[in-house]
C-alpha cells in the first residue's frame, strides 16, 4: 500500500531540515477511492488538503499531476497549499494509481477513446472522486474547480468536457486539447507534434458536451516548451472559443501583463477572451502565455521547457521550477473570477503590477510599481498605497500595503515585499549539499548512480546530492541566484 508523503506529523522534523519547504498549516489526508461497476474504473488515491481556517462551505479545487508525477509532486513543489492557506479553499490531489494500455509512467490517458467520455474511465473516476470529497467535506457547489499539467492539464480539459454541468471552471497547464492523440506529444527539442485540426477538436468537443453551460478555461503555455508545443495552446485556445464563446472575437478582450511573478516574469501575457469581446464580460477563454528557460535546476527534469510555476512558496521539484509567473495566484484569480453562477466575488480585487517580492540594492531609488483594484459593481477603484516603511538607506525586509473599497464599504487589502540588500554583501550559507540542492543554491550533476551536488555559479564538487549530514559553505556571487564555493574578492576573512 503506498503511503502519502504529506502525513503531517511525519514531516515536521523533514521541514525543520529543509527551510526551503512551505510550512503545512492544515491537515492532509489520503484516501482510496474504490473502483466502480462502470468500464475503465479503478482503485485511486487521493488526498485532501484542508486549512485550518475555512469558510464554510469552501470551494474546492482539484489538481491532476503530470507523468511520471504522484500527487506529492503537486503538495511538495507547486506552490498550492500556500494558496490553500491564503485563499481558503479544499484542495484535492488525485493519484492515477493504475492504469491500462501503453504508456509513460504515472500519464493520465486523455488520448485514449475510454478515457474521454462521461460514464467511464479516469473522468468519471475523478467526477465520483470529487462527489466523494463532498460527501466528506461541504463544498461550496458553485466553486467547483480543476486543473492540472502536461497529461494532467489534458485530463482536466477531457474532464471539464464530459462534465461540464458540474464544474464551474478548469485550467489546463502545458495540456492539450480534446480528443488529441499521441502524436501531439513531442520528445525532443525543437518539438515537433502532429495536431487535429481545430473545426475536429470542435467537432469532438461538441459531440461531448451535454450541457449548456460555457466552462471558462485558462490555458497556461510556455512558448519554449519542446514537449507541449506553443500549437497546443493555440488550438485549445480557439476551440474553447469556438464552442463556448464566439469564433469571431478572437482578438483579446483584455491583455496584460502576468502578476504577481517571482523574480522573472518572462515576458508573460495574460490574455482574456470574451463572447461579447467586451472586457468587463465573464471570459470564455483566458491565456497565460510566457518564454520561459528550458532547463530547471532539478536532473529528473527532461529541460524541455515543461513545467509547473509555483512561485515564491514553491520549489525547484520534478517538472516544477520556483521562479516565475505565479501560477498558484493566477489561478485562483481566475477561479475566483469564475463561479459556476456567473456571479463574481462581492468587493474590490487588488492586482499588483510589477515583480512581488520586490529587490534593489542599498542606495537605489525606490519607485512603488503601483496597484489596480476593480469592483464587480463599482468597476476601476483608487488604490490607497502606504509604502512609509521603505528604507533604502538600510538593508532589510519592507513591505508596502494596499487597500481599496467600494462603495457599499467593502475592503481589500494586498501587500508586497521589498528587500533592500548590500551590493557585494559577502552572504554566505552553510548547509548540508541536498538542503543546498532543494533551495536552488545547487544543482545535481547525474551520470548513471553519481549523483554530485555542483555549486550553481562556479559548478564546483559539494558532495553526494543526497548528503544530509555534512554541511558545507556556499557564497552568493554579483549576480544574485548565483553561488559559489568560495567568497568574492573582498569577502574573505
């Protein structure tokens, strides 16, 4: 029997070890579900993930992993159960567990005719999941959310089509459209795929939708993907406009950047897609598109450009990189944008524009990036900013609030972080060679079973990638990000 990861008493020494990890604040839970009298169904785990502070009832949003990925992959590295925490809603990670036919390791299959359709297969299995987690946790029924990536990102498409009259909305994250195939895959770069045309997708998609009810999608792309190529995005994009919206509103009701980021942003483009091509109207179809590195810092990645963004509070995993557009709170934006009702959330809604968290240099001149906040009855707000506590003459950690009301007297705040840091400031870090490997200050060089961890500036031997018992010194260079086995002229003692 396979256990769960994320046994919250078993980890609380695990996280003293390793600082970079988010604290879990709530409870984790896993379950079996039990396989059901329909074709294609079987046994699969599944955990809950429930903040301690929830209104009741909570939305609930289920993730799906990739290949070759377990639902740990989703709780340890994707930044989510911070979101959980912050946002307040049940998070749902389902384990594939078992399956049929040839395939990679732990791939959901979107691409196989069982697996596509409502009344069998992994949809259903995931559709009797979630009635599941009702009958154990009360849910909020017009907050009914999913999503996922890679093969994941495609189940989440498959299973937003085949029930469609129970969630409210879906994400697919490097997914693929409806009734793709196998050869919509790449495995080299540059990627090369085979699509089906968009007016099949539509055809497909049409044929399987028994309801009349237009699911937002948001699809979330790396340009530079070799695995899920940019034409993926694409189509799915204009086939979820077509059968949901209008085919002819094909030009952006709205485009900005993505925000909040971490560190990079990577050109990212947000995009929202209209039926009425107006840009207060619920979207059909938004778009996440950004150019992001091809290679991670962790060695089971392929560096195919492939990838979950968990942002500030996640981390460097399998197929999951830290920094960039924060996908957990883009996401949820759209999430909670999009009710199954078609109501939007009641009071303002601060965006951030510019990075979060914030860093210059002591000396530097601080200029606020700025806020918007919109009102789903007052529209645009004035944004009230206080950033009095930036110092830039000091190094340290600041912060600058937000705050806007409407006017039936509601508020939202948001906050951000601005580190002010000594230019050359000789930070040095001492830790064991897979602490240094989990925060980024590291890299893993493998070549069959040896494993080295390599400093990430001068790519120097720091011992086994799995030490935890050694510690080991390592010196951030000019360029932050960058570390080093020994300090920069002038910092040596």
């Amino acid at each position: 029997m396979r256990i769960s990861l994320f046994c919250r008493n078993a980890l609380t020494m695990a996280l003293l070890a390793l600082p970079s990890l988010a604290v879990i604040a709530g409870t984790t839970e896993t379950f079996t579900f039990q396989a059901q009298e329909y074709p294609g169904s079987r046994d699969r785990e599944y955990t809950i993930y429930r903040p301690d502070e929830l209104d009741s009832p909570p939305p609930m949003v289920m993730v799906l992993h990739g290949c070759r990925q377990t639902e740990d992959d989703v709780l340890q590295d994707w930044g989510l159960t911070a979101a959980a925490d912050r946002y307040g809603f049940i998070l749902v990670t389902p384990f594939i567990t078992s399956y049929d036919g040839l395939r990679n390791p732990n791939c959901w299959g979107f691409w196989l005719d069982q697996h596509q359709h409502e009344g069998g297969g992994e949809p259903e299995d995931l559709h009797r999941i979630a009635l599941e987690v009702e009958d154990r946790v009360e849910i909020d029924p017009g907050r009914r959310y999913i999503a996922g990536l890679s093969s994941g990102g495609a189940m989440a498409v498959v299973a937003a089509m085949t029930h469609n009259e129970y969630w409210a909305a879906a994400v697919s994250a490097a997914g693929l459209p409806y009734g793709e195939d196998a050869a919509s895959v790449s495995f080299q770069c540059p990627g090369t795929a085979t699509f089906h045309s968009v007016s099949r997708v539509v055809s497909d998609m049409r044929d399987e939708v028994d309801d009349p009810y237009p699911i937002p999608l948001m699809v979330i792309q790396n340009e530079r993907d070799c695995t899920v190529i940019q034409r993926a995005g694409l189509n799915l994009r204009d086939a979820h406009l077509t059968v949901f919206g209008n085919a002819s509103r094909n030009t952006p009701a709205d485009s900005r950047p993505c925000t909040p980021f971490f560190v990079e942003d990577y050109d990212c483009r947000h995009d929202i897609f209209t039926a009425d091509g107006d840009s207060g109207s619920r979207s059909v179809v938004e778009t996440v598109f950004y150019a992001g590195p091809l290679a991670t810092p962790n060695p089971q990645d392929t560096d195919h450009g492939h990838y979950w963004i968990g942002g500030e509070a996640g981390n460097n995993g399998r197929w999951s990189l830290r920094r960039g557009p924060s996908l957990p709170d883009i996401v949820w934006d759209f999430f909670e944008r999009h009710p199954r009702d078609g109501t939007a959330a009641t009071g303002p809604r601060i965006t951030l524009m510019g990075p979060n968290p914030l860093q210059l240099e002591v000396g530097q001149v601080f200029t606020d990036p700025g806020a918007t906040a919109t009102d789903p009855e007052d529209g645009n707000l004035p944004v009230t900013a206080n950033c009095d506590s930036v110092d830039t003459t000091r190094a340290g950690l600041y912060t600058c609030t937000y705050s806007a009301t409407d006017s039936a007297g509601n508020t939202a705040s948001a906050t951000r972080r601005v580190d002010i840091i000594e230019p050359n400031a000789c930070v040095e870090v001492s830790a064991s060679p897979r602490a240094h490997v989990t925060a980024g200050r590291a890299v893993v060089f493998s070549w069959y079973f040896y494993r080295r961890a390599l400093a990430s500036g001068d790519r120097r031997d720091i011992g086994f990638a799995w030490d935890d018992g050694s510690s080991v010194t390592l010196y951030e260079g000019e360029t932050a990000g960058k570390w080093f086995t020994r300090p920069a002229e002038g910092c040596a003692d």
